[in-house]
C-alpha cells in the first residue's frame, strides 16, 4: 500500500508567495552590494508602465498558477505533463536506484564512442597519423570550469572556443562545471548546438538586461509561447508537491528567461530543458560528457565526551564540535548521484518520490534546468559564516565592522550550519536504502524527506572531486578558474585533502598558489592538529591573518594607484601552470625537489614522461593580460559575481582575456598532451613486451619440466 502523501495543487496562498520569493532576491542582492543593481531598481521605479503593469501581472500570474481551471494555462501545463509524446519518461516506470561505485552502463558505452572520436581529434591536434594511435593509449582529458557567475560563464565560453580552434576540444572526454559555468554548459548542449559562434551571439543578446528586471521577465511570462515554456517546471512541481519550491527555484526562472530563451523568443524548445535530451548526440560520442554539479550540507552529529576537572573530580559534559561536510551530487545526460553514497538514478527520474530503492510515482516529468540552473547557481544559499567572508572585503574598516567581526568569529561554529535561504531539494532517493548504502553515510540521509542542494562553489569553486573518481581514469584535467579573488582561493589544495582522505593517488601535492613558508608550515601543523576536522577548516584558519591583513589593503585598493587581487595573481602563477603528480604511496615530488631549480619545461617534460606519472593539473586562472589592456577581473565593475548585465563589449573583453591567457600556454599544453600520450603507448607496449618475457618463461619451464 502506498503510504506517501496524496497529491495536491497549490493552495490559493501560494502565487503571491513567489513574489515574496522575489523580494527575498531582489534584498539579497542588495546585501551582496551587487554594484549593478541600484541602476536597475533606478530603472524600474523611472518606469510608469512597471508600477501600472504589476497587478495585471499579479493577476496573470495568479490565472497562471491555478491548475484546477480548465481555462488556465497552469491547468493546460498539467496536462502536457502526462503527454508521451511531450514527456516521453512519464511511461519509464518505475525507475531504479543503482547501486555501487562503478560507471553505469550507459557512460560506458559514451567513453567507446567518444574514442573513435578523440582518435582522430588526437592525431589531428598531435600531427601524427591516425592509423599508429591504439585507443588504449589516448589520454583521457577532461575540463572543469569554476563559480563567478556571468563572469565564469562567459570567460568559460572564452576558453571552450580555444579548445576548439586549436582542436582540444576534440580530444576531451568529459566537461564539468560549478555554478557560472554550468549555465555556460547548459547554452553550449542546447541552444548553440555545440557552435560557438551561436554561442557567443546569444550570450550578447541575451544578458544585456538584469535577471530580475521584472517588466522584461512578466513579459517572458505572461506571453506565449515562452509563458509555457519558462513556467511548466515550477508549475508542475508546484503541483506534483514531490519537494518544496524555493527561493532557488524562482532564481533559476528568471536566470532560465534571458539564458534559456533564444533571442527568437517564438522558437522555443522544450526539449532544451531537459539533461537527460543532451545525451542524444552525447550518445554518439561526437562530444565532451557533460557533468553538472551541486552539493549537499551535512552537519553530522555533535558527541559528548565526559571529563573530569582537576579541582573536585566533578563530571562534566563536554561536546565535541559538530562535524561538517559537504557531500558532491553530479547531474549528467545519464545519472544524478553521489559517489559518496554510491547511490545513482536515471537522470530522466529526477523529481520522482522514492522507497527502498524504486520510484513511488507515475507520470512525473523530468525536473527541468528552469529550476536546477538556480540550484546549479545558489550562491546565496551560503551559511552566514560564508556569506559573511564574502562581503566583509567590502565593508570599510571602521569599529562597528570591527565589532561584526568579532561577534562572528565568536558565533563562527554555529554561523556554518545556518542557511538564511533554504536551498532547493530534490525528492530523497535514499530512503529505504540504508542496509545498502556505505557505513559512512550519515544517518540524516536516511530520514529527511528531499536532498536540499546548492551552489558546489560553497565547498570548491572547481568541479575536480567528479572527474576523480577512479573509474573515470582521468589523466589530465584543464581547470579554468574565474573565481573571484584569484590568489587567495584554496580550490587545488582542497583537492589534495580530498585525494588524500579518500586514497585517490596521482594528485599533484604541490598544486596551488604559492602560499610562502610560514603559512605552508601553519597548514601542515594545522592539519595534524585535532582541532580542526578538515583541510578546508585549516586552510581557513591560516586565511584569517591574510584577511586582516586584505581588508586593510581592500580601504587603499579604492585608489587608482591599487593593485587589486588578480593582479598580483599575474605576479605569482602565469595565465597556464602545469603540474603532474606521482602514483607512488610516498610521493616523488620531494625528492624531485632539486629539479624545481632547473628550466621549468625540464620538471614538466620529467614528470610526464614519469612510468609513476599520475594525473596532469593545467591551471588557467583569469588574470590581467598585458595583450588585453584595461581588461582586470578584480577592477572592472561589470566582471563582479553579482553582476548581471553584460553589453556586448563586456562579452568581448572577457572572452578576448580568456583567450589570451590560454594562448600563453597553448604550445605547453599540446606538448603535456603528447608527452602523456607517448607515456602511456609505452607502458603499453612495455607491459606486452613483459607478458611474451612470462609467457616465453612459462614455455621454457613448462619444456623442462616434460623432459625431466
């Protein structure tokens, strides 16, 4: 018997609630001191249409929602939702959770297909004769973007046309991202048809008006055909109940009526909404795998330990500080899961309600990227300790900042487990499952109703931790970072701690900005200490002095004499950096120390051709460039994370600056391709050359044998 919830449509409060939601949007980016707003809300209070047109809007919207009509498009969207030849995967049922680490059979059969394609991209991009290449020596490549928001989505566009033009793109298997990135991905699978040149003339089109301009957004909305199109999956989650509709979800609507809307706004399709559709041509192996990337907060549990003082041997209880961690949920064309939990569904399942391992309903459709966009990019869904090392570099230096600093740092632990903004859930999948799962899951996995998730960029800012799962046996990983404050980020040192608590080998340890020897000496004690319970934990503890000393820095940087953060970036790490771990336990990276003072080219060329070469890190930050004046990510105002309006020069600017740094690095890159490409064909062809030595061995014996 079915014991979950009957279905119901919205109650009749629930319309005027997403403007509520709206308002909770419009004050937090407000608070984040997003620098392109006043002039938006200065436009929509000069605007006499907007304060004529709001309660027609409200009124639309209100008709909108109401599903119980059968006048109203809301109900007509209910509808559609049942239709098989709309919603071909409300027939799929039911749907299983798949268990275990391996790779499901359908990403198998991808990584078949894209070697017949990055065979021929190889032999192209190296000069070399497709016929001598063996699939088994292609180097499996990958690339992840990072957070920043229309910043990192279209400095990542910038370096996806340089794989392209010099032909990399080709050879790579996988393309991950975080946050601004994913909606670069979204644009790159669906409307642009893979086609940069599409890609960049939507963009330009697209993002010159604020996602929360609400007279060009209510026209999106209350206009056919992208009425339909842009409400259907708040819609149907609305009315489905299968999670609760957030704040997450109302920014994803709007990011989804400038981004997902093609400048043709009567050409709209459906289809494009769907992760699981862009396995069509992924299928064919004709391009790059894309994984999508969002985390979930766990919090653990507190343990109490008892002691006894000194003084009169009295008992007391002591708690042990709460354990926290995020664990990372990756969306493909094929599966949504985490590795964490070796727990997976078919990505055309995701929204379905779930008990011991099967899907409980029927004709649901797919959540759709209308809504997982804001998830993908929930960057305000952060703790308040993480919001608030966001916007105190802002703040000036005076004594009531000072005084805030000094109440958060007293309030810090419980500052990180509170999320003013509840993020956006999907339905838990889990349940039931407990028996099945890891003993390492935490128990609240196997209770709570959905999985809330948000911006991965809350733990790192790089989606690295999904192409190191050691079934995907990566080799190389082009990270392009557009994050804000470049050289004070922690991402590949995060990485290290995550490679080393979960025994991946092959992580370059050295990987990251230089940090100096006292905080290098600091990190390490700290992270022997039992202090702290993470890598992060300890690299924010040493960030702590570096910030004192930033904020007063931030007061001067207003001059325009300042340097800002990625400036001195260029100072210390180039626009490309290359480096390539070892597979043994013990690192060689030590004892290669000597050859750090030789010609760099000399280290890389030595690692890489290393029979104990593991995985090849190419590190591409977006910092100044000489070649592209006035161009500076920490200096320009229109590159801010919470800006929102990009002109079409702005798109240029960003792009042209992406470009020339990759062009820095460019001859390096190819040279690390061909090196680990010639590493790989001989440990092949040493490993067959050792089994004829074996097999040779095992004739002469077995010969021996018989005549004695």
């Amino acid at each position: 018997m079915n014991d979950e919830p009957p279905r119901k449509g919205p109650e009749s409060g629930t319309w005027p609630n997403l403007f509520e939601y709206y308002n909770q949007l419009q004050a937090a980016m407000v608070a984040i001191s997003d620098t392109s707003w006043d002039s938006v809300v200065d436009t929509m209070k000069d605007s006499m249409s907007y304060s004529i047109s709001l309660p027609t809007w409200m009124r639309k919207i209100q008709s909108i929602m109401d599903t119980k009509s059968n006048d109203s498009l809301g109900f007509e969207i209910i509808e559609d939702s049942t239709d098989i030849t709309l919603n071909p995967e409300v027939a799929w049922t039911p749907a299983h959770v798949r268990l275990g680490p391996q790779l499901s059979n359908q990403e198998v059969k991808f990584r078949k297909n894209r070697a017949k394609f990055t065979r021929k991209g190889l032999a192209k991009y190296l000069n070399i004769p497709v016929s001598s290449i063996d699939e088994r020596d292609i180097p499996t490549i990958a690339v992840t973007g990072s957070g920043g928001g229309y910043r990192a989505m279209v400095a990542t566009c910038g370096y996806i046309i340089s794989l392209q033009e010099t032909g990399l793109l080709d050879c790579t298997t996988y393309l991950a991202g975080v946050s601004g990135s994913t909606w670069l991905m979204a644009l790159f699978y669906t409307l642009a048809e893979y086609d940069t040149t599409k890609l960049i003339d939507h963009i330009k089109a697209r993002t010159g008006v604020h996602i929360a301009f609400l007279p060009a957004a209510m026209e999106l909305f209350t206009t056919a055909p992208t009425d339909k199109f842009l409400l259907h999956g708040i819609i149907e989650k609305l009315h489905y109940n299968y999670s609760s509709v957030s704040l997450p979800d109302i920014y994803g609507v709007l990011l989804s009526s400038r981004l997902l809307v093609p400048n043709n706004e009567l050409i709209v399709d459906r289809d494009n909404l769907k992760i699981s559709s862009q396995r069509r041509t992924v299928d064919t192996g004709a391009v790059p795998m894309p994984i999508y990337t969002a985390v979930r907060h766990e919090f653990g549990l507190a343990e109490a330990e008892e002691s006894k003082t000194q003084a009169d041997n009295t008992v007391t209880q002591q708690h042990k500080k709460r354990e926290s961690w995020f664990q990372w949920f990756e969306f493909t064309p094929y599966e949504v899961g985490c590795e964490e939990v070796c727990a997976w569904i078919p990505t055309w399942s995701l929204g379905r309600r779930w008990r011991n391992g099967v899907s409980v309903d029927t004709a649901i459709p797919e959540l759709n990227l209308t809504l997982l966009l804001g998830t993908f990019g929930s960057a305000f869904c952060a703790t308040l300790s993480h919001f608030y090392k966001e916007i105190r570099p802002a703040l000036p230096d005076i004594s009531i900042s000072q005084s805030l600093d000094n109440i958060i740092k007293e309030n810090d632990d419980n500052l990180k487990e509170v999320h003013p903004i509840t993020p956006a859930g999907i339905p838990n999948y889990l349940l039931g499952l407990k028996s099945y799962l890891p003993p390492s899951c935490p128990e609240s996995i196997h209770t709570e109703k959905d999985i809330n998730l948000m911006d991965a960029g809350m733990d790192n800012n790089l989606a690295l931790y999904p192409l190191l799962r050691p079934e995907r046996e990566v080799d190389m990983i082009l990270a392009f970072d557009s994050s804000a404050d470049i050289p004070d980020v922690p991402w590949l040192e995060l990485t290290a701690g995550y490679t080393k608590k979960r025994g991946i080998l092959g992580w370059p340890v050295e990987a990251g900005w230089p940090k100096g020897e006292d905080m290098e000496k600091d990190l390490e004690k700290m992270e022997e200490s039992e202090e702290v319970d993470s890598t992060r934990e300890a690299l924010d503890k040493v960030q702590k002095e570096k910030d004192k000393a930033r904020r007063k820095m931030t007061s001067r940087s207003r001059s325009k004499q300042s340097k800002g953060p990625a400036d001195a970036a260029a100072k210390s790490l180039g626009p490309v950096t290359i480096w390539t771990g070892s597979i043994e336990e013990k690192s060689t990276d030590r004892a290669d120390e000597h050859l750090a003072d030789e010609e760099n080219t000399i280290d890389e060329e030595y690692k890489l051709r290393s029979p104990y070469a593991g995985i090849t890190v190419v590190y591409c930050p977006l910092i100044p460039n000489k070649k592209i004046p006035g161009v500076d990510p920490d200096t320009s105002p229109y590159m801010s994370t919470w800006n929102f309006i990009y002109t079409a020069e702005d798109v240029d600017n960003v792009i042209a600056l992406a470009q020339a740094n990759f062009g820095e690095g460019e001859a390096r890159i190819r040279r690390a391709v061909r090196l680990i490409y010639e590493r790989k064909k001989q440990q092949r062809l040493d490993r067959g050359l050792a089994m004829r030595e074996l097999w040779r061995e095992g004739i002469l014996h077995s010969g021996r044998s018989t005549s004695n």
